[in-house]
C-alpha cells in the first residue's frame, strides 16, 4: 500500500500497530490537518483521462494580449475571456506551455497515452465561475492569471466534467513572450570560500546557441566578465511519475558562474548576459548583491531559516489553494525586510513541485526578488529527494519522481558534489553545518564522517555561534507524527548526533520537515541543561533545539500534551531571524509570516 496524503515517516515505521493507527488518523475528515499535505492540486487533474469534446463553434476562450513582456520583464497578466453554450459549475481553465498539449506530443514510451487522451498538466487552473458568479446561467465569465517567462508559448483550455473525468471543450488562441529564452530568476549562493559568490539563472538558451556569462562588480565601479557553466537534464533523469509522465516540462537550461577575490561587506552590482552565434547580447536586468564578511569579521550579521515553504499564486489560481497558505505571506514579508536581511536558509521541501515541473520556475519566479539580492542556500527535504531504489535514505515517493535532481541542477550549493547536498557555511560570526537527512547521516557514513568534521574545525573565538541544520527533525520535537511513537524525533537521529552536538557545543540545531514552529531548551539526553531562558550566559551545555518548518505548506498539528523541555510552541507560519553584530551576543527571532512581528526571542551572551 501506497501513503501519499500523510507525512513521509510513517513509510519508514516498522512499528504495525502505530502505523495502523496513523492510517486510521489520515481516513478521518475531522483529523485532515494532521496529515501534511494532502494531494498536490496538479495531481487532482485526472489529465490522462480526458476525452473530446470540442465546441469551437459555440464555446470559445481568446486571450490578449498575444505578447507577453514586451519590456523584457518576466512575467504579466492577460484577460481571459470564456464563452460556453453548454456552462456548469464544474468546468475550469487550464494554461498549458507549450501550446501544444496535444497527445502528438507524448513520449512514445507512456504506455498510459491513448489518443486523443493528453499528457501533459496544465501550470495551473481555475474554475471558470470564479469569473462570473452567475456563469452557469450566462455562459459567460472573464479571468484573469498572471503568467511568468517559462522558455515557450501558451494556451488556455476550457474543460468540463471537473478535475476528475475532463473533457476538453475549446482551445484558446496561442500567446507568447516577446523573448521566451530571456535570462531570468537568478540564485545567489555562497561559494567554497567566503569571499566568492555563485549566481545560477535559467534561460531557454543551450550552449550551441548562446555564450553564458555574468558582467559584475563593485556598484559604480569596474565592470568583469566571469563566464559560466550550463547544465540541463532530461525526461530519462527522471526516476518516475509524475516528473517522468504528465509532469514533465522542458526544464530550459541553468548557468552558474562564480563572483570570486570579493571584498568583504561590500555592494557588487551584476547582469546576466547571453552572446549569440552573431555577436548580439542579450542581457537580463541589472541586481544588486552585498557580500559576505570575513570570517570572524564584527559587523551586523543578520540571518533568515526556515523550511517547508513551497509557492502560491498571486492570481488566486486554484493550483494551491488549501495547500500552501503561507507561502507568499513569507515572501512578502521577507521581500519587504530584505534591507535587513543578509543570507537565507530554506532548509528543505523547497517547491513542492512533486514532479510536476513546471513548478520549479513558478518558484525561482516567486523568490527572485529575495534570491538575486542575498545567499538563497539551501538544504535537502524529501519532497526534494526520495524515491525508491534512487539512493535516498527514505524509501518514499515524496519527491514526485524528481529524486534530487532538480533541485541539485536548478540550485548550487558549496557540497563536496552535487549529488551530496551537505556542506558547510561560513558566515562571518556564524558557522553553519548543514546535513542531507535524505542521506545517510549514521555514524560511520560519510556524511557524518563530514558533520563531525564541521563542528570540530570551527574556530570558536572566530565564529562564537554555531549552528546545526537539516531538514527532517533530528533532534527533537513534540509534532503528533513524532509524539505518537514517543520517539520526538527521526528514528535514530540523536542516537547518530547527540553527542557529536554536545562535544562540540552546538548552540542550536534547526529542523523543518514539521510544518510549525517550536523551541526548547538547551538540551541533552532528554533533559534540560541551562535554565537561563530567554536571556542565556556562558555555555548552554546542551543544543537548543528549534522546528522551523511553518515555512508556508499546510501546518502540522502537536501533539496533546506537551513535554517540559518544549518551551515554545506555535501552530502558525513563521521564519526564523538569527542577528549578531559582536562575538558577546547572539538576539534569535521568531516571526509570524501573517504581519512579521517577532513572537518568541531569547539571547545567548558570551565574554
């Protein structure tokens, strides 16, 4: 049997009697909250199953304009308007790139595609009485949808018969962007050394067509050329449906180019070029970036973590309604503080794309304005990662049939590969040890081979704050998934790191994967270790353990009773804001994505 709708640790339970009893807990209604997701709102198209039923004389749906972005910009708005002489309640509106969704397109090797049946899921959709509330009497509505630049043309499709049996009624007029291959959404990270910045960008531009490169430099100053690598993947890097059938998309191509000798705390400016075979540029817009300090530098170091976040729509689309509300209350919230913001950590489920692609643009798209301007770092979750017999630690289906390799391709990280998605950050004062929980992260693997390394080379007179992040909750936490086993935790997770953590006096490990926020007290083995909150003095002699994982996908419930060593706890989306401007004094933040006030603190001071 095949869980999707409830979190991914129970498919790695091998306790029967509580793995039944959480199969009970996800079939009750009144209990959906408890389960973290429910089903991708692309999944609930039944998209292989749609029949004919065209009606271009009496039904129509024209879109305008026909061309997108004729500035150059990344995304705009166009006017949809439906007419249908046969109207009801369920019918919807599917935008398809490329406008051709026809079963012509479809892998010869999708034993599921028989014609005229399609292949392909929309971007997104939206009921057509959405737009006319009295639509099933007229016959008439008008939409509106914000599209974003993704490397090909548009249609929009009218359906009736709901999500679950379709039937394709008419099809729109084709629509398009001035220039598809424009460069955009680029992703600032940090490189291997303090001092280098990365920016990887998507393009529809392949390296037989175009010369990738960054123009960049100090802001009014001298202008360097730094070229960059290109890297693409294919429908067969795909380990399984969806991404491997009805949610493949063409996935364009990713640069990445490396900023290097750059000068601490410093404003750089920087563009994205492509030269053609002509000789002709095109060139993004111009971004601004402030670099890293050195390590052990005293200035104001200021940074945000959270996890779980996933996109949502502007438009109001229906794509991710009840299905990840917070998600652009975050960004909002952080694009407005970004002035304050100096690097971010997204540790892990960064899209929840699941496999359907086209997702992953619709989320560089949403976060540009936050990742082209700080480090945007990070980490690896199973909705990035797991899928069976692919490597990952978790034998679950999370990832959509992605198995890591989008997520590895769109984003750099400074690991020691691609495929090994932990490494570590220096941040001026901080030093962050950031751990794949999709890999192997037991004692004696490599990877935790590499987390004692980490925590044991850090200059601590240098870098007084150290930080421990990974995805799944390998410390501790009272979220019902956890609570239920009495576990509080991964199976095995502190058994692997308690120790490295306390040897190595970690000041705070952080953990998303459970879809709120919650704070203990300096802990080890179970047990509290410094009763100092809020305002902590000396050593902890112990790890605060924090979940950070109200990013914006669909909360995650606690369980009844709380324990002692739980000092805070939050059923809300949130983020976590971490400042520093001495050695003697870290001020760590909790924030509510709804208005960005600050609802849980504590400080930890130090000669």
């Amino acid at each position: 049997m095949t869980i999707r709708t409830c979190t991914p640790l129970i498919l790695s339970l091998v306790n029967v009697g509580a793995f039944t009893l959480l199969l009970t807990l996800c079939g009750f209604s009144s209990l959906q909250g408890v389960c973290s997701h429910g089903v991708h709102p692309l999944a609930r198209i039944a998209i292989e199953k749609t029949v004919l039923d065209l009606n271009d004389s009496a039904s129509s749906v024209k879109v305008s304009p026909s061309v997108l972005g004729p500035g150059g910009q990344s995304f705009d708005w166009v006017d949809v308007n439906i007419s249908n002489s046969n109207p009801s309640d369920n019918d919807w509106i599917g935008v398809f790139s490329p406008s051709n969704f026809s079963s012509s397109t479809c892998a010869p090797e999708n034993p599921k595609v028989l014609a005229p049946l399609l292949c392909t899921a929309p971007i997104k959709y939206k009921y057509v009485k959405d737009g006319n509330p009295n639509y099933k009497n007229t016959g008439k509505a008008s939409l509106k949808f914000q599209l974003i630049n993704q490397r090909s043309d548009f249609s929009l499709a009218l359906f009736s018969g709901g999500l679950s049996q379709p039937k394709l009624v008419t099809v729109s007029n084709t629509i398009a962007f001035a220039n598809p291959n424009l460069p955009n959404y680029p992703r600032l990270a940090q490189g291997k050394l303090w001092n280098q910045m990365s920016v990887t960008w998507t393009s529809g531009y392949g390296v037989k067509e175009a010369r990738p490169f960054v123009e960049w430099g100090k802001k009014g100053g001298k202008q360097s050329l730094s070229p960059a690598s290109t890297m693409t993947f294919t429908r067969n890097n795909m380990c399984g449906a969806p991404a491997k059938t009805v949610g493949w998309r063409d996935p364009g191509y990713f640069h990445t180019s490396f900023l290097s000798g750059l000068s601490s705390n410093s404003f750089y400016t920087y563009k994205l070029g492509h030269k053609l075979s002509n000789g002709t540029i095109i060139w993004s817009k111009v971004y601004t970036f402030k670099s890293s300090p050195y390590i052990g530098q005293n200035s104001l170091q200021r940074v945000i973590i959270f996890g779980d976040m996933g996109k949502d729509q502007v438009d109001g689309s229906n794509e991710y309604n009840q299905y990840q509300h917070g998600s652009l209350n975050t960004t909002t919230q952080l694009i407005k503080d970004l002035n304050n913001i100096d690097i971010v950590f997204h540790i892990g489920d960064i899209s929840y794309a699941n496999g359907y692609l086209s997702q992953w643009d619709q989320f560089t798209s949403q976060v540009e304005p936050i990742a082209s301007s700080v480090p945007y770092m990070i980490a690896s979750g199973n909705h990035e990662r797991d899928w069976p017999d692919s490597g990952s630690f978790y034998e679950t289906e999370d990832s959509g049939g992605e198995c890591g390799v989008v997520a590895q391709t769109m984003f750099y990280v400074p690991s020691p590969k691609r495929t090994k998605l932990w490494y570590l950050s220096d941040y001026g004062m901080f030093r962050f040890c950031v751990a794949d929980s999709e890999s192997d992260w037991t004692e004696g693997s490599e990877q935790y081979k590499f987390i004692k390394q980490c925590l044991a080379s850090v200059n601590r007179k240098k870098q007084p704050w150290l930080i421990f992040i990974a995805h799944r909750v390998l410390g501790y936490s009272t979220s019902w998934f956890y609570d239920i086993l009495g576990l509080y935790g991964e199976p095995d997770g502190r058994e692997s790191l308690e120790n490295l953590w306390k040897k190595y006096n970690v000041d705070i490990a952080i953990f998303g994967h459970a879809h709120n926020y919650e704070r203990t007290c300096p802990m080890y083995q179970s047990n509290c270790t410094n009763n100092g909150n809020p305002n902590y003095k000396g050593r902890l002699n112990g790890t605060i353990h924090v979940v950070a994982g109200g990013g914006g996908a669909s909360l995650t419930q606690f369980a009844p009773v709380s324990q002692k060593w739980s000092l805070f706890r939050d059923y809300d989306y949130g983020f976590l804001k971490l400042t520093s401007s001495d050695p003697s004094k870290l001020l760590f933040e909790y924030k509510k994505s709804r208005d960005g006030k600050v609802y849980d603190s504590f400080t930890i001071s130090r000669e």
